[in-house]
C-alpha cells in the first residue's frame, strides 16, 4: 500500500512538473519581448498574424508548441527552440490559444490607419501582355501565401506574388475582370491590378475575417467580420472604409457576420448572421446601405443563391434542416432535412430537362443532394466515394466534378453526368494525395484539378474525354478561378 502511494505520488509529481513550470512563465511579458514585435502587441497582428484562437484555424495545442520551436517553413517565423526551454514555449502556446478578454476595438479610425496605397492604377487601354484578360485564373497558393495568375490558353504563370497570410474564401473581381480583391483571416483587404501585374494596396477591414463581396457596381466591397462583429463597407477604388455596421439584431443582441454575398439582380449585398436569426440584405449603389433584416427561426450561416437571387438557400452548421427564403417577400418557402450537411456555398446549378435543379456535397456524407428550383424537392441523392467539400461545372460541359477530401477517398474526383445524375468516372490525380477544388477554362473544355499539398500541384484535364493534359507545380493550390467564369456568375461556380 505505501507503495502503490509512493507511485502515485511520483506519478502526479510528474504530471504536474510541467504545468507547475510552465505557470512560473509570465507568458504576456514573454510574449510582448518575443512574439509583439511581429504578432502586433495584444496578439492582433502585425507582419505576422494574429495570434488569436479564432485566427489560427485548425493549428491547436502541440502543433503551435512545434511551430514556435521550430519556425514555419515559407513563412518569416524563425525556430526558437534554441532560444527558448520547453516550459516558456508550451506557456507561449497555451498564452496564445486563449480568447482575448475583451473584444479588441478595430473600427473607422483603425481601419483607416491601417490603409497602405503602393500605386495609383496607372490609365491603360488593354493589359500589358497578350493573353485572353478574361481567360487568366488567379491561383490562391496557402502553401507559401503567394497567388499566380496563369494563362488559361497556354496554361503558363504570368505573374507570381506574395499574399497576405492565411487568405480564405474566392477573391473578387471587378465587373470588368481587371481588378482581383483577396481576403486574409486576419482581415486584410489586397486589391491586385491583372491589366499591369502589380498590387494596388492593402486595408485592414476586421481583426478575424470571414469573407468579402463586391457590389455589382463594383464600387463597394463588404467585409464579414467575427472580431469584431461588424459588417465592413469599404470604396473598391481607394479601399477607404466607408461604413462600420455593428451586427445586432432587432432586439440589440451582437452576432458574428458569417458570410456576405453579392446579389447582382437585385443591386444588394445578402449576409449570413452566425448567432442571430436574421438575414440581412444591405442595399448597393445610391441606396445609402438601407439594411432590411429578414427574421428566420434560427440563425442560417452557409447559403446558396438561386440564379435569379429571388431565393436564398440556407443552412446552420448545427441545424437540423436546410431552408429556402424567398427574399422579396421575406418568408420561407421550403425546408428539407438533408442529412450529413450539405455544404450549399459549394452548390451549383444547371437544367435537367425542363428544371432548373441545383447540386451540393455534403461535408459529412459521402453523396451529392441534386434539387429541384421550383418546387424545392429533392431529386436524386447520388453517393460518392466520401464526404468532399467543393462542387464544379460549366454551362458548356455536361459535366460536374466534385471531391470527396473530407474522407479516405480523399484522392480521387468523381465526375457527375449532368444529363442522367450518374456518376460516370473517377479520377484519381497522385494517389494517395488530396485531390480538390476544380475550375473549369471560360470554353469549359478544360479542367483545372487542385493536388491539395505542399508542394502540389494543378491537374489539367480535357472536360470531354478526361484525359490528362498537363501538370503545374503549386504550392497547396486551395483555390482557382476564371475571370471569365467569376464576373459572368458562370451557373457551374459558387459565387
Ligand atoms: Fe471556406 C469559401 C466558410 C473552412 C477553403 N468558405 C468559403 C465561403 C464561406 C466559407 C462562407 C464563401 C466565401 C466566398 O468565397 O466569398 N470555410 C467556411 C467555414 O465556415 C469553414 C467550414 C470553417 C472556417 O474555418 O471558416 C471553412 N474553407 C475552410 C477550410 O478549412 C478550407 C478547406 C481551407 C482554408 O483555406 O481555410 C476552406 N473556403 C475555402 C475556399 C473557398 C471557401 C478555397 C472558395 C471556394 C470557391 O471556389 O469559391
């Protein structure tokens, strides 16, 4: 018996030793003489990103220990496992995987200040080079934070650049194709000129960003933001912010902006509430930002657009049912248990015979929910190797590709007849390596495929035969996308 309490004596003494000296760590000071000068002091970021729970994404507990230690490769973050003992750097982790205590002030004045013009647009009649302006996809690589533009004929880069870190969500275009607008986690606003190659500048909208939208004008971007929870209206030409909307509902309570989208027919910005059971639509252009809040019975926060706008498809990560709101008349038309979450951003649409019918993935099922648009039913539930993430088509191919990422078939494409609702083909890009995201050319005769990996690359395939046609080394490719395709709101790509 002395024994067995010697042992768990001994045992708790070991299990202790960590924590006890990790808490003799003053972690804030530690952290305002190491990380502030590059994190921002209060951890909102600076050169760096913010070191905030909300911020990191999915980097957590030992692997943010491992980072300081040893640094990020691609990254400006030096190792200091030589600088620092085991119990400041596991203090430092967990110092900064702890919430601020306060919701950090980040409005007109910070935004503002935070504005960085490198160049004025300089006045040009075509672009500086000989590509289709309108056949470029602009590349977001999350491997090394950098964005290539490529030309979609010769399927060659033309211009490689340094993003801010941790970007997230499609970037926007101008109505036009020549301006491309990037948003980071961290809520940096990068606005790129395609017609001369070079970055116009940089504002900082949120402290933790979800998305941004552009108004059909292409006047106007909205910045959805979670810290603070604030709805950011900025110019487009000058990046000047121009309104901070705070998100509370009617009856005052605060929510997180989930998402912003652009209602092009209807001149309007549509936004998801994360806490709120509201749907806001925010009028574009000469109509002053009037706010109309559609209430809805719980709050809605992944949406997928009619092609008319006139409804809106919403789901809640932890609801139950996916639901249709007509957004003239502000009532709801539909609800459907759809199991395994589907993923409705990623939706797309196409006729099937006389319908016009929408497509989504599921994130937590391995099938795809095809829907009709008139009546909301649902048409066929179509199974897949695994859950995936993204959905693709284009109005000139048959065909629709989608992923299964989320899963063990985590390598493979399945390829979606349009026509007969069978999956016809897989492809199998590296085996083993995460195949995702598909981009279609402006033609629809090619396909862009992501290898999902750092290094990784793009698989180019033929949109009628599947055959490969080149490959392009990437660094984690999480995204592409057609000029072309984006600014016409093609019927085969999320908007
Ligand atoms: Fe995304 C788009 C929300 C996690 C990569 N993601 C979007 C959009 C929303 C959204 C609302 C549409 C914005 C737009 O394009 O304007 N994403 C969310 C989440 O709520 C979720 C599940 C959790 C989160 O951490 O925010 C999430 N997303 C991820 C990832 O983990 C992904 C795979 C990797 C990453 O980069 O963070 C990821 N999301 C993407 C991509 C798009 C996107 C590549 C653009 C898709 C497109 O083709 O338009």
């Amino acid at each position: 018996m002395p024994l067995r309490c010697k042992g768990v004596a001994f045992a708790l003494v070991v299990l202790l030793a960590p924590c006890a000296a990790q808490a003799q760590v003053d972690a804030p000071r530690l952290y305002e003489q190491t990380c502030a000068q590059c994190h921002g002091a209060g951890r909102l970021g600076g050169v760096g990103p913010a070191l905030l729970p909300e911020n990191m994404g999915r980097l957590r507990g030992p692997a943010v220990a491992k980072v300081i230690a040893e640094g990020r490769e691609a990254t400006q973050m030096p190792a200091f496992g030589q600088q620092l003992g085991k119990a400041e750097i596991e203090a430092l982790a967990a110092f900064v995987a702890t919430p601020l205590a306060e919701t950090p002030a980040w409005g007109m004045g910070e935004i503002l200040s935070s504005r960085a013009i490198e160049r004025e647009a300089p006045t040009l009649a075509k672009p500086v080079f000989e590509a289709d302006p309108l056949n470029l996809f602009v590349v977001v690589e999350t491997g090394d934070h950098h964005a290539t533009i490529l030309d979609g004929d010769k399927l060659e880069p033309m211009a490689r650049f340094a993003t801010r870190f941790a970007l997230h969500g499609g970037p926007k275009f101008s109505p036009d194709g020549r301006f491309v607008y990037f948003m980071s986690r961290d809520g940096w606003v990068e606005k790129y000129d395609i017609w001369s190659l070079q970055k116009i500048g940089e504002v900082r909208a949120g402290v933790n960003s979800r998305n941004i939208a552009l108004s059909a004008d292409g006047r106007t971007i909205a910045v959805a933001n979670y810290l603070p929870k604030t709805l950011v209206l900025l110019d487009a030409g000058t990046l000047t912010p121009l309104r901070v909307l705070d998100a509370t509902d009617a009856s005052g309570a605060a929510s997180r902006v989930s998402a912003v989208y652009q209602a092009r027919p209807r001149n309007s910005f549509v936004v998801a509430l994360k806490d709120a059971p509201e749907i806001w639509e925010i009028g574009a252009g000469e109509t002053g930002f009037a706010l109309r809040r559609i209430a809805v019975d719980e709050p809605l926060d992944d949406f997928f657009f009619d092609p008319s706008y006139a409804h809106v498809f919403g789901s809640a990560r932890e609801g139950a049912a996916s639901k249709v709101y007509n957004l003239d008349t502000g009532r709801q038309v539909a609800a459907m248990a759809l199991p395994g979450l589907p993923h409705l951003g990623s939706g797309i649409s196409f006729r099937l015979g006389a319908r016009s019918v929408m497509a989504t993935p599921h994130l937590k099922s391995g099938l795809l929910s095809v829907i009709a648009m008139d009546d909301w039913s649902l048409v066929k539930t179509i199974p897949t190797p695994g859950p995936g993430f993204f959905m693709r088509s284009h109005e000139n191919s048959r065909f629709a590709w989608t992923d299964s990422m989320m899963s063990k078939a985590k390598d493979t494409m399945s390829i979606l007849d349009k026509e007969t609702l069978e999956i016809v083909r897989s492809v199998t890009p590296i085996p083993g390596k995460t195949a995702a995201h598909v981009e279609f050319d402006r033609e629809g005769k090619k396909v862009l495929v992501s290898i999902w990996e750092d290094p990784g690359e793009l698989v180019v395939y033929d949109a009628q035969t599947f055959q490969e046609l080149k490959r392009l080394p990437m660094r984690k490719p999480s995204g592409k996308y057609n000029v072309f395709n984006k600014i016409n709101f093609s019927e085969g790509t999320s908007h």
